[in-house]
C-alpha cells in the first residue's frame, strides 16, 4: 500500500479526482480523439525510415517502393541439362531424316543454369539426342543426332524472365516474407528500406504484483500483463520494454513514466486506469500532459485511459533518436482480458499506422449462437467464442467472460461484437465470429460438450499431435445432451445415474435424444468421493457427515452428473439437501471445487479422486461410476471423429488416462449401448 503522508507522494492539488475522469465514450469518438491529437503531433504516419540488410529484413515492413537493380536471371541461361543449338539448324530433322550436330562447332554441352553461348538461342534435353562417338562425358561426344525439330528459345530462362531491371519488386507497405526477400537478392537489392519500428515502453504498476516468476502468497498476484503487451508490441511490429514493478506510488509511478517518455514512442502503463484509490493514471497523464479519454464503451476494458504526454528531455549522456515533442500513453486495465484486448483494439492499429501497413483484419465466418447471451446496453462487447462445425452448420460457443479469465482468451476462436444499444442476442441467433483461427482449423474441430473429465484435456493433447482439434465446454451431463438434441455438438460426455435402475446414461439417452440414433461409447470408471483438507480436519467420512453445522459443503451446478449422483444418494440415505451448509453455492468442475477446498473457502465437496491428489487434498472413496461418451450415429460413423476413435485405441494415451488416480480404463473404447436399438454394424464388433 502507498504511504499516504509521505509529502513525496502526495497528488498534486491541481490532479482533478479521478471519479471527474471516468466517464465512458463510444470507441469511435476515442478514436478520433486520439487520431486528432496524433495529427497534431505529427505522428499519423511512419514514425522513421531506416536500410536493414536484406536478410535481416523479415518481417520488417517497406517504407517505400523497391525496384529491380538487375534482372533475373540476368543472362540467357538452360533450364535444364541439355545441347546448345541454333534453332534453325535443326528445323529439317525428322525421324527419317535425322541431323547430326558436331560438337564444338554446331552444338555444345550446357548444365542447367549454364548461360547460353552468343550463337545459339535453344537447348535440346539430353534425353531427346543420340550421341555419336559417345566420349568419356558428354562434352566429348563427337556428335549429337537429332530426329526432331527444336522451336527457337526451348528449355531456355531468357533475361528478365523472372524480373526485368527496373520494374517492381515490392510496393510500400509490404511485410516481408522469406520469398520476398529472396526476390529481393535476385533483384540485386542487399539492402532494404524499412520503417523505423515503434519503440513501446511497458509499465507494470501495483504494490500487490510480483514477478511471474517468483512465490507468490495471498494478496500478490504475478504480473504477467507486461509479457502479454511487450509479446503483442513486438508481434505487431514494434520494440518493447518492459520496464520493473513500480508499486502504487504517485512519485515513483509519475518518475518512471516521465523516464519512459524521454526515449519511447508509446507507454502502455498498466494498471491503475480505473478510479479507486490508488488509481493514479489519469493524474499522472494530466500532471505530464492531457487527457484525452478516461473509459472507452467497450467490456472488457472499459476504464481505458488516452493521453499525449510532453516529451522531456533526454538524461545527460543518453543519447535517443530524434522523436516528436508529444508522446503518446494508454493507460490500461488491470484485468488480463482486458489488457490484452486493450491492446488488440488500440495498440496494433496504431503500430499498423506507424509502420505503414494495413491494420490486422481477421478473417471472419457466420455461424449460430449455442446459447442466449446478456450484454451491457451502453456498451460495445467482446464475446470470446469457440466455433466448430456440426453436420451443415458452424456452432458458436460462448466462453467464461470474467475480465480476469485469461484462459478465455487462451481458449477462444474468435470474437463476436455485440453492438452498443443491443442488450444481448438469442440462442440460435446468426452472428459473425472474427477468427483468431483460420478457417481450415476450425473446420478441424471436434466439439465436446457435457460433463467435465480430466481425459479429455488427455484426449485433446493427443488429438493436436494427429493435426485435430478437440473444443470441449463444461456443461454438465445434462447440458451436453441437450446441445446433442439442438446439434450444437459431436459428442457430450456423460455419467448420469438412473435412481431406478442403477445404470448410468442410457435411460438418459432414451429421454432427451428421442429418434435420434446415438452411440455410446465407454470412455472410463471413476472414483468419486469427498474431497477435504490433508488430514480432514473436520472428519467427513460419509454423506451423513454434510448435514453438520459445522461443515461447509461446494455443489457442482445443476444438470452435473455429479450433482445428480449426490442427489440420488442423499435420497437413498434420508439426509435433507436444505441441511448442508452450501448445497446451493456451485462450481463447473471437479478442479474447481478440488481448488474451493484448497483455498479453504469450503471443508470438503463432492469430486473425483484425481482432482483431490492434483492439489494435494485428502480423499474420501465413496462410489464408483461410468463416463461414456455419447455420439450420434452420423458423427461416429464421419471422418472427423475416426482420429478421436483411434485415439482411444493407443497404447499411449490408455496409459496415460490409466496413470490418473481413480481411473479405470476396462470400459474405454467399447460399445455400451445403441440407441434407439442396436445396429447390425455395431453388433458385428465394429467401432
């Protein structure tokens, strides 16, 4: 925390507060706010021209139109191994009436890229010649015979047959490729006008943050943000430096900003954009400069700050590059969605400006909405999504849209933008997805929803070695067989217990996908049980144990298969659910709730044993069951799905899934059930 009567880092008394800052505008006013001030500055352009080597140049960005030096090839050359001619010496040849040529008067030998003597203007491949009085090589053959004609310049590369002295190589704004700077060196250019490359400063601020790589105990959260935005910066073109945590101190965070702005092109600070306490980025914009936005209309990262500071001037002895007497700085959200976003939005469009190339545009696809969405009325949102493609229609996936939840961003295909003044979209709903994929991966996908399982992060990793790509979301069993119904999946993973019969999946089956053929298909047995505190410090052995007043409990969500597991017993066994302490409080996974134990938010909750050891938790065995996954008839049987089946099969992955603890691998692969009846195909043993 910052040491509120230190003079030293006391606020200015002309900061305005910071609520007098936040105050949310449209994106395009942002933007036009922020082009304005980089006109005035005369920074809406390339910032800078600098020569680089030729092959050094890749993925540099031409700052002007390259021309040839020389052609290519730069001589009349053989395009393949074979006798130098004149054409017209061969033009009576026939079969009948074959020609010899004498070598060393009439023809000679060339290599492919030999240039071609002044006199002739054909080759002959060797193939196509009978040597006579054949030598020790062919340049010592007395003669050649030839039975057909040769047309005038055949199996020749004539000058400029590639390029031509003078004409175009690349035009300004080209990123250059490996080919092009091989066209490049056959152009005879060895050196390349490029643009300058932006020079980004990255500042971590936060008394709470510590380095990644370092422990880190309650109440400190690693700083990764900064590797995000330099790794962003330097994909998109430019240089960046990530400059050291600097904790929430108005005078050390203002030092290092005015620092930054003395050699840098740009300053990504991050965090402390929003308007809490300790949130001293508009002040320290307004104190070295001006700002220009305090909160942009978009979620995730809202609370964006826009300034253009003053450039001071450069320490004695540093010396830097001429730069603008204005230093553009975003001041950016805390939250890793939001910071990285941030920069999606701002950041690479503004490199894209400085260097001269187009701003980045994803390719897009249409596809349909799995499931309703809310959204913000004032605000423009990005929802993160995964996509697929089930039988003639392409599923969009809504993920987790927490600011925090990084692995969103990790895990999605794209973005769909829901527009401001729209309050959400439907279930069903068309929207346009912008790729972070391309097309030919989505089309790859294998999409599984249902119930969670620790196999299928397994399968995942097997299925990406064979070039498929596994989606999965966590559902519930329930969930994952009505997405089967709506045909918003491959496959769903299942282990719903029947109360009635004791058998799991199938009645369930029989129930949501009525008609629809289905195959299941055993995938593993599982240990579930209570998971607590090493030791169990509470002592839960049982069910019985729940109803405790002293117990707190974590559910799984409706529609789980474990919740339905927890239900059926606690019927079996008499115990009221309205007696747990937390019946209603919910999490999405086995790993979630194994984390709720290990945080000590909870003493203990239903789970699989495997969650439990993965966090070093105590495990109490309780029941065993059956995870199947369900596959209607028209994926099982499709070519998409053979590389998931043949996984399945792997000596490799069974060992894997079999070195889980809890895990049985007996049912992993065979057939369990046919639904609506059994099918000849399956009957005979087929998979």
């Amino acid at each position: 925390m910052s040491n509120r009567s230190d003079p030293a880092n006391a606020v200015p008394a002309s900061s305005p507060e910071p609520s007098a800052y936040l105050h949310d505008i449209p994106l395009d006013e942002a933007w036009s706010r922020l082009t304005r001030a980089l006109q005035q500055a005369g920074l809406w352009g390339r910032l800078g021209v600098e020569g680089v080597d030729v092959a050094a140049a890749l993925g540099r960005v031409t700052a002007e139109p390259v021309w040839a030096r020389r052609s290519s090839p730069h001589y009349h050359g053989a395009a393949m191994d074979g006798y130098a001619v004149t054409a017209t010496d061969t033009a009576e040849a026939s079969e009948r009436r074959p020609i010899d040529l004498r070598l060393g008067e009439e023809t000679a030998y060339l290599d492919t890229g030999d240039a071609l003597p002044d006199w002739a203007d054909a080759v002959i491949p060797v193939e196509e010649v009978e040597p006579i009085q054949p030598g020790a090589d062919r340049r010592s053959h007395a003669a050649i015979r030839v039975r057909r004609p040769t047309p005038p310049w055949s199996h020749v590369r004539p000058i400029g047959e590639d390029l031509v002295a003078t004409e175009l190589v690349l035009p300004a704004g080209q990123i250059l490729r490996p080919v092009d700077l091989g066209a490049l060196a056959a152009a005879g250019v060895t050196q390349v006008r490029v643009a300058r490359r932006p020079s980004v400063a990255v500042i971590p601020t936060g008394s709470e943050l510590v380095p990644a790589s370092a422990p880190a105990a309650p109440g400190q959260i690693p700083e990764f943000n900064s590797i995000v935005l330099a790794a962003q910066v330097s994909d998109w073109g430019g240089t960046a430096e990530r400059f050291e945590i600097v904790r929430d101190d108005f005078a050390l965070i203002r030092s290092a900003v005015a620092g930054a702005a003395a050699k840098h092109d740009l300053i990504l600070l991050n965090a402390g954009s929003s308007a809490g306490s300790e949130d001293f980025s508009a002040q320290i914009i307004a104190a070295l400069g001006e700002v220009l936005v305090h909160g942009v209309a978009v979620r995730p990262g809202h609370p964006v700050v826009i300034g253009m500071l003053r450039r001071p001037e450069a320490p004695a002895g540093v010396e830097v590059e001429q730069r603008s007497e204005r230093v553009p700085i975003l001041g950016v959200p805390g939250f890793p969605v939001s910071a990285a976003l941030t920069g999606e939005i701002f950041v690479e469009p503004l490199l894209a400006r400085w260097t001269g190339r187009l701003p980045a545009e994803p390719p897009t696809l249409q596809g349909v909405l799995t499931r309703k969405v809310h959204s913000s009325a004032g605000d423009l949102e990005f929802l993160r999504v995964t996509v697929g493609r089930v039988s003639d229609r392409v599923v969009v996936a809504p993920l987790a849209r927490g600011a925090g939840v990084l692995t969103s961003l990790v895990r999605a295909d794209g973005l769909v933008h829901i527009p401001a003044g729209v309050q959400g979209l439907e279930a069903g709903e068309r929207v346009t997805v912008h790729l972070y994929r391309t097309p030919t991966e989505v089309e790859r996908t294998i999409v599984a929803l249902g119930s969670h399982d620790l196999t299928l992060d397994l399968l995942a990793q097997f299925l990406a070695e064979s070039g498929s790509r596994l989606t999965s979301a966590n559902l519930g069993s329930l969930g994952g067989l009505i997405a089967l119904s709506r045909g918003e999946a491959h496959l769903a993973g299942s282990h719903l217990l029947d109360p009635e019969t004791g058998e799991f999946n199938v009645s369930y089956v029989d129930r949501y996908l009525p008609g629809l053929e289905v195959i299941l298909i055993g995938l593993v047995g599982r240990e579930q049980g209570l998971i607590h505190p090493p030791g169990n410090p509470k002592g839960v052995r049982g069910l019985a144990d729940l109803v405790r007043p002293d117990v707190r409990f974590i559910n799984r969500q409706r529609g789980s298969g474990t919740r339905l597991l927890l239900d059926y017993h606690l019927q079996a066994e008499g115990l009221d659910p309205a007696s747990i302490h937390g019946y209603e409080r919910e999490e999405y996974t086995h790993l979630t709730v194994a984390a709720a134990v290990a945080s000590g938010r909870v003493d203990c909750a239903l789970g699989i044993r495997a969650a439990a050891e993965a966090l070093g938790l105590g495990f109490q065995p309780l029941f065993r069951e059956r995870y199947d996954l369900v596959i209607p008839r028209e994926h099982y049987e499709s070519a998409r799905l053979a590389p998931l089946l043949s996984v399945l099969e792997t000596p490799a992955f069974r060992q894997a899934v079999a070195a889980l603890p809890g895990y049985d691998i007996g049912p992993m692969g065979t057939v369990v059930a046919t639904r609506p009846a059994a099918h000849p195909r399956v009957e005979s043993g087929g998979k």
